[in-house]
C-alpha cells in the first residue's frame, strides 16, 4: 500500500511540476511585456511633456506678435492721421490739383518756405509709414507661422495623448491577465518572486537647497504616477523631480531631457542628495538622489512613488540643479 501511495504521489508531482513550471514561465513573459510597454508609456508621457513645454512657449510668443501687431496698427493709424493733419492745414485741394493759398502767410516767399519745410515733414512721414508697414507685415507673417506651428503641435500632443491611452490600456490588459496566472499560481501552492521592498528611508542628509528638494520628494512616497502630472496628488517622473526642486527654489521644465539640459553635470563619483539621474540614450526618465546609490522617483504607468537603487535602468547621466 505505502509503495503504491509513494508512486501514486510521483505520478502527481511529475503532472503538476511541468505546469507550474509553464505558469510561471508564463508569469515572467507577462512581466516582461508589461515592463516593455510601461518603457513605450515613459517614452510617449515623455514627448508629450515636451511637447506642451514647446506648445506653451510657442503660445506666448503668438500672444507677444498680436500685441504687437495690434500697437503697430495704431501707430500707423496715428502716423497716417499725422499727414492727414498736415495736408491739411498746408494745402486746399480742389479736384486732383493743389492750389496753393496765401491767406495765413505773410508773404510768397515765407510760404514758400513753410511748403518745403511741410514737404520735408511729409516724406518723414511717408518713410516712417512705410517702416511701420514693413514690422507689421514681418509681424504678420510671424504670427501666420507661429500660428501654423501651434496648429501642428497640439496635433502631436492629441496624437501622443491618443496613443498614451492605447499603451495604458494594454497595460491595463496584461496586468490583468498577469494577476490572475498569479493567482492560479497561488492557488496552486507556487511562490511568486517579488521585486525588492522598497526602502523609505534617507540613507544621507542633504544639505543647502538640496535638503529642501529631498525632503519634498520623500514627502511623496506612495502618491500614485500620473502621465502629465506634477503633483499635489500623483506625478509622473519629471513632474516629481522640477516639483521637488521648485520647493528649494529652482525651476526645472517638466520634462526629462530638457532638465538634462538645464542641470550642472555631475560624476558619479560627485553625486550627493538632490542630484538627478537620468536614464535610457533618449533621456526617458530621471529620479532624484538621496544617497548610497540609491533615488526616489515615480517609476511607470500603475506604481506609486518609490526607492530604487539607481542602477535598476541605464543611467544616462548625472546633473545638479540649481
């Protein structure tokens, strides 16, 4: 009887070893296609951001080239009142033929003389028209570009947002099907792997500014990642890093590579807290140091605010704001 329990018990492990083998084979397959379109999300949430820092410049602008085309308006207005007064108080004009009249003047030859002087102010006039004309017509033509331009632009952004959407709902699908192979698994008796905890506290003190920025990003362990989003409630990764900085008074744009442009680069060998780092050859992402390698950041698409060593994605590089 205990020999054939002990064959009946082989049979059985040697049936459920293969699955839970294949389960969890299929669990890792899971977890790599979800982290490869959380990579595709970071990159899009990326683009996006930068494309709303052009988009809003550009904005601006367009704004500056209708207050000034408006106050060019006027002032050709004015200009061409100017002459118009002129004219009028110099000249008496009947049909196409000027005729001149001598009622206020003294003699032919000081009128004469006011004429040239009224023909000398005239052309000023005329070649001050004619300046005016030529800014407000580059001006125009700006604007019409500018305009163009912006038009473009918050196409991209409807584009990126739409695709941003497409990623975060295949995201949402594979996480799905991950959690219930997960729970098959567990059902099963199998042990998931799981990441490594996430630690919450400061390894080293910050100092200067940098202390304020560090406090600020450990203030926000937890808050979910958002795409476009610098805070109060939720961040995506940039937005956490210039709201960070923001609170030791430096201001960073709300996006990653252009904060690699903006920051004083750094050794690894120089990091200390408040430093960023920064990730992948296209600078999709960037966290904030706090020591013993070591950096808060809001990682992707469905995780909250957390520590991670730095070295978990390709460092780009390093850079010290302020």
């Amino acid at each position: 009887m205990a020999v054939r329990a002990a064959a009946l018990v082989t049979a059985v492990t040697a049936t459920l070893l293969p699955a839970q083998a294949q389960a969890q084979a299929s669990l890792a397959e899971l977890d790599r296609r979800i982290d490869q379109a959380a990579h595709q999300l970071e990159t899009v949430v990326e683009q996006y951001n930068e494309t709303r820092v052009v988009l809003r410049a550009n904005q601006e602008r367009l704004d500056r080239l209708r207050t000034t085309i408006v106050e060019l308006d006027q002032q050709l207005a004015d200009r061409h009142d100017q002459v118009g007064q002129l004219l009028a108080s110099t000249y008496r004009v009947n049909g196409s033929r000027p005729v001149v009249t001598l009622l206020s003047t003294a003699s032919a030859e000081h009128f004469v003389d006011q004429l040239l002087m009224a023909d000398v102010i005239n052309r000023d006039h005329e070649r001050s028209i004619a300046g005016l004309r030529d800014v407000r017509d580059r001006s125009e033509s700006a604007r019409r570009a500018a305009t163009a331009l912006i038009e473009q632009q918050q196409l991209q952004e409807q584009q990126l947002a739409a695709k941003r959407q497409q990623i975060e709902n295949d995201i949402r699908h594979l996480t799905e099907l991950r959690n219930r192979q997960q729970a098959l698994l567990n059902r099963s008796g199998a042990s998931a792997a799981s990441r490594s905890p996430a630690h919450t506290r400061l390894p080293e003190a910050a100092t200067g500014a940098a202390a304020a920025a560090v406090a600020f990003a450990h203030a926000q362990l937890g808050k979910p990642y958002r795409w476009g989003s610098a805070g109060p409630n939720s961040y995506d990764c940039s937005g956490l890093t210039s709201a960070a900085w923001a609170k030791a008074g430096v201001q960073l744009p709300h996006n990653a590579r252009r904060q690699f442009g903006a920051v004083t680069r750094v050794g690894r060998d120089q990091l200390r807290p408040g430093d960023l780092v920064f990730f992948y050859s296209n600078i999709q992402h960037v966290g904030i140091y706090i020591g013993a390698g070591q950096m808060i950041h809001s990682p992707r698409h469905g995780e909250v605010v957390r520590v991670d060593r730095i070295d978990y994605m390709p460092i780009r590089g390093y850079g010290r704001p302020g």
